[in-house]
C-alpha cells in the first residue's frame, strides 16, 4: 500500500522553496517520499533556498516566476539535469494585507503577477515536458480564501487566489489526455511560516484563525500539509485532476 504514495523515481520541482514557508516543508516532505527534488526561488532567497537544498539533496535553481524566460530557463535545467519533471509545485507567494483603496496599480499586479501569472507561466512551461512523458502531477498553492474572503482586507490576495483555483481547473483540462493531473492545495492558516510570522504580533487574529477551524488549531507546516501533498503529487491521487483540496482543520466546512 505504500508503494501508492512512493515518489521513488520521480523527479518533483518546488517552486517557492526557500528554507521557513511551506516550499521548504513540501520539498522535505517529497523528498522523504523518495523523489529527487529540484528547489527554486529568488536569488535574493540564495542562503535560504540552500538551506532547504542541503536537507533534500536534488539540485537548486534561482527564478523570478513573475519573468517568463526565467521560468523557462527554470524548466529547462531541471528537465536537462534530470532528465524528466513528474511533480511541480507552485508554493511561491506574495501577500498584501492593505484596503483596496489604499492599494496602488502597481500593488495589484505584483501580487497578481508572483501569484497569479507566475502560476500559470510555471504551469505552461511544464505542461509539455509531462505530456511528452505522458505522466505529470501539478499542484498549485491557493489557499482557504480561494472562493471566499477573510477578515483582513487583502483584495489582491483573494483575487489572484481565486484565479489560481480556476486555472488548475483548466490545466487539468488540457492536461488530462496526456496522464497529466492539476489539483489546488488549499490551505487555511498554517504558522508560522514567513507569510504568516507577522501574526505573532496580532494574538487576537491568531486566537480568530484558531477558533475559526473545527479542529481548534492552526495548520503545523512540517506535518498538516504532508499527506495531502503526497496524495496529490503520487499515483494514489491518480484519479485525482482538477480539484481544490482544502487543508483547512475544517474552515472551509461551517
Ligand atoms: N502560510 C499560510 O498560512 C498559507 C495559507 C494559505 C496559502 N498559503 C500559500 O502558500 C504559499 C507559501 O506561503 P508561505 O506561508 O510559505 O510564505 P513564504 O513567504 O515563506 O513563501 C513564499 C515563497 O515564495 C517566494 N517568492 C516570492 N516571490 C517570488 C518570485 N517572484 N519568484 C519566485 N519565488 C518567489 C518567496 O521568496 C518565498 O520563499 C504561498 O502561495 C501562500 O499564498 C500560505
């Protein structure tokens, strides 16, 4: 039975990787399950990203997901160096939490362009590498928020998140008849990561977040988004394509 959720063979890439976000804890996590992980994220993020590099082995790449040459120069090395891409996920990031009156044009499409764009460039350059193989697992990263909004003002967030949630809808359509899989990871709170460190100095949103899941508890990065991962980038989630798979402790179900 553990044979289904194996990644022995399997190359995955992790975009967002930089050692303290949930890339980094992905990367730990496909890495255990016995792939070769290629790690990417900023060149401003070098020592963080070897930090998590030096836990999984595998190789590691710099990229501005928001350049389109640099996401292809991204899918080439790892596809070169390796061989094959079996696993992409997209766990780069970018979080404005400010009122859309007090946000600018160019805030907007920043956070549209890291999360958004940057998501759909890396799944359109990945796209052809796993149709030629005829496999692929691509996960992209929303979030809870991805059909609804939350309490802190973030209008940029929750659009481009909410546009993450469809696009993988419709990889996954394009990607299905060459044995490609897309499927959204849909966090709720998961602290602390470098997203989410800014909450320690906001313990009433923390206790709100908190109380706000069934289970009663924020999500623990090195151990909540495990399995759901693991479900979505192996062959257990075969049958698994164009889903929004909420690790939420519940949020989502009230
Ligand atoms: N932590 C949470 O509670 C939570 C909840 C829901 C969704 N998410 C999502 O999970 C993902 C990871 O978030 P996190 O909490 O680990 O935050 P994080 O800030 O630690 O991770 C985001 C990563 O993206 C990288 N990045 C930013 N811009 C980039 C660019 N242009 N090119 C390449 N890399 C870039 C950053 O350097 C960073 O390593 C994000 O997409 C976030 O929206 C997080």
């Amino acid at each position: 039975m553990t044979a289904l959720f194996s990644l022995e063979g399997r190359t995955a890439l992790v975009v967002g990787a930089a050692e303290g976000g949930l890339g980094a804890y992905a990367a730990r996590a496909l890495a255990a399950a016995g792939a070769t992980v290629a790690v990417a994220d900023l060149e401003a993020r070098a020592d963080d990203l070897a930090a998590t590099a030096r836990e999984c082995g595998g190789s590691t790449h710099h990229v501005d997901v928001t350049d389109e040459a640099s996401v292809g120069a991204l899918v080439d090395a790892v596809a070169r160096e390796h061989g094959r891409i079996d696993v992409l996920v997209a766990c780069q990031g970018a979080m404005l939490r400010r009122e859309i009156g007090l946000t600018s044009p160019a805030e907007w499409q920043r956070v549209l362009d890291v999360n958004l764009t940057g998501t759909w460039l890396l799944d359109r350059a990945v796209l052809p590498v796993m149709s030629e193989q005829g496999y692929g697992r691509i996960v992209n990263v929303s979030t809870v928020y991805a059909e609804r909004v939350g309490p802190i003002p973030e209008s940029a967030y929750y659009a481009s998140k909410a546009g993450i949630a469809n696009l993988t809808r419709s990889v996954a359509q394009e990607g299905g008849p060459h044995g490609v899989t897309a499927n959204c990871l849909a966090p709720a709170v998961f602290y602390p990561t470098r997203m989410t460190a800014p909450l320690a100095d906001d313990p009433d949103r923390l206790e709100w977040f908190r109380a706000r899941t069934m289970l009663g508890r924020l999500g623990d990065p090195a151990t909540d988004l495990t399995g759901p991962l693991l479900l979505l980038a192996s062959d257990a989630g075969a049958y698994l394509t164009g889903q929004i798979l909420y690790v939420d402790g519940g949020w989502s179900a009230w």
